[in-house]
C-alpha cells in the first residue's frame, strides 16, 4: 500500500499525461505509430497513470464514481500486452479519444483537492472535515492505580483537556472543517461502559469545550472489541470515517486525521485523509513507530498546536 498523498499521486497521473501530450502534439493517426520514440513514451506514462490510479485509496475513488478508473487503470493492461507486441492503432485511439477526457477530470479533482488554498466547498458540495481522536488528544488517559494502567475516563470528574483542544477545535472550524470526533470504546463491548457513562463523559467534555469557545459538530463512537464483536467501525479500520462522510457530505481527500495512536493514523490513511500523528515523543520513539506497517502519519505534531499550525498555516508576520 502507497503512502504517497493523493494529491501527489494526482500529480503524478498529471504528470504523465503531460509528457504524452508533449511527445504525441502535433503527431496523428498515420504518423504515431511511425514514431517509436512517441509510442514507447506513451506506454511508459500510460503505465505510471495506471500505477498512480491503482495506488488511490478506494473509498477516495468510489467517492469520485464520475471518472473511470477501472477503464483507466485497465488501459495499461490493454495496451502493454507483453511478449505479443503492442497494437499501435490502439495506444494512438487511447492518446487521441480517451486521455483528453480523463485528463480535465483529473485536473478538476487535483484543483479541488488542491492543499494549498483556503478550503472551502467546490462544485462537489462537499466540505472537508478534521477527524479528531478522544483519548490521548482531547483529553488526558486517566491513571488507574490498582491496574497500573492508564484507562479512557469513565466519570464526568476524570475528564481533563489536553493542552490546546479548545483553541484547536476553534481554529479548524474557524478555517471551514467540520470538527469530529472518532473514538473506540471497547468498554461497551466488555461491559465495563454503559451508554450512560459515555453521555456522561461526552457532556463534561463538551462543557469544558464550550467554556473555551468551542464545539465539535459530531462524535462517532465504536462500541466493539475484537474479542467479543467483529466490525468494520474499529480504528484503525476506516468505517467511522467513512459513515461520517455520508451522513455529513465530507470530502475525505481535503481532510485530516489527528490523534495519538497508531490507529488513529491507519484510519485516517484507509480513509484517503492526510494525517498528524500528535505526540510528544523522543526522535527514536518516533522512528520506532514510523517503521510499524501503515502507521507513517504525513506529520507529526508535539501537541495540537502544532497540529493546528500544519491544518491551518498563518502568514508569517512580516
Ligand atoms: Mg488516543
Ligand atoms: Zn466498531
């Protein structure tokens, strides 16, 4: 699996396209396949198209049905056939009637996913959305001194935010995401957490937010454990991200997954989001956990400050 961002992969895909235009402009069907140095250039990029689309995160392509990758990615089988040779006439009708058209809807989908600009919803109608963990990134691991543990809170009076929430929260909405939160809590599953303890929880942590001006638009929570009940919902599968998207019309490409864990950043990747893993680790627990499978975050960020400041960059004051 591709870590590269998909707004990297669309540049790539561009990337290619460019190139075959430049050496098949001007040429047609009687000269193309008369020149061999305008053939071989269109297979080895229509063979990058067919990489890059192929490494897009699915739920990042079923969100964009409107284009064709399949056919897209099915061109690099169809026209690098191997030992066979290649069929020329193909490869040209590929270059002359089907590039251009997947070319303007790669270059709309790269504007609208575009990182740099303010973000804001485009024709899509779909706003980006900073998918937020609990524990550990809103608000502090409670310590449970006959365990020896640390635990989720599971009363109102263990709730603590962490440094900087509020102001977090506050400036992404600020900037147009919507600000959702994404939390396992297996305590269900194993009987140890009623809904009413989470209400609870829940309430105190949206006081506590409220008091600093901030207030998150959705919580989704999944209540399962591996060991009692399977799901598609428990980080770092993507399946709250995912249902959040729908009910909420969000543009996974344009946004972001923060939290503490390794989850948090697996969900964030499987769902197409850019991630920041925020902690506040020495530089070989970092390493540590960049070289564990899926768990490389786009960022790393020492607190949610940092996390804001990548989110939402400020002008540098002159
Ligand atoms: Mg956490
Ligand atoms: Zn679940």
């Amino acid at each position: 699996m591709s870590s590269r961002p998909i707004v990297l992969l669309l540049d790539d895909i561009l990337d290619a396209l460019a190139r075959i235009e430049e050496y098949t402009l001007g040429l047609t069907a009687e000269s193309f396949p008369r020149t061999s140095m305008a053939a071989d250039a269109t297979l080895r990029n229509l063979e990058t198209i067919g990489e890059a689309v192929s490494r897009l995160p699915p739920s990042f392509r079923a969100l964009h049905a409107g284009i064709e990758w399949h056919r897209i990615v099915g061109l690099r089988n169809r026209v690098i056939p191997g030992d066979f040779g290649v069929d020329l006439d193909l490869v040209w009708d590929v270059v002359a009637r089907v590039l251009p058209g997947f070319h303007r809807e790669i270059l709309r989908l790269r504007r609208e996913t575009d990182v740099s600009g303010p973000p804001m919803v485009r024709e899509t109608g779909l706003v980006p959305a900073v998918f937020i963990d609990r524990d550990g990134t809103m608000n502090d691991m409670v310590y449970d001194g006959t365990h020896g543990t640390f635990d989720s809170p599971r009363r109102a009076e263990q709730v603590r935010l962490r440094p900087g929430a509020a102001e977090f929260v506050r400036g992404v909405k600020a900037a147009g995401f919507r600000a959702i939160l994404v939390t396992n809590q297996p305590g269900f599953a194993k009987g140890t957490l009623t809904q009413a303890d989470l209400d609870a929880v829940h309430g105190r942590l949206a006081e506590l937010l409220a008091a600093g001006g901030a207030a998150w638009d959705a919580v989704y929570v999944c209540p399962h454990h591996p060991g009692v009940s399977a799901c598609d919902c428990r980080k770092p599968k993507p399946g709250l991200l995912l249902q959040a998207a729908r009910e909420h019309g969000l543009d996974l490409a344009r946004s972001w997954m923060v939290g503490d864990g390794l989850v948090d950043i697996g969900a964030g990747r499987a769902a197409g989001c850019r991630t920041i893993l925020v902690a506040n680790l020495k530089i070989e627990q970092i390493e540590r956990f960049l070289a564990f499978e899926h768990g490389e975050p786009d960022h790393v960020a020492r607190n949610l400050a940092g996390a804001l400041s990548i989110i939402v960059p400020t002008e540098p004051r002159a």
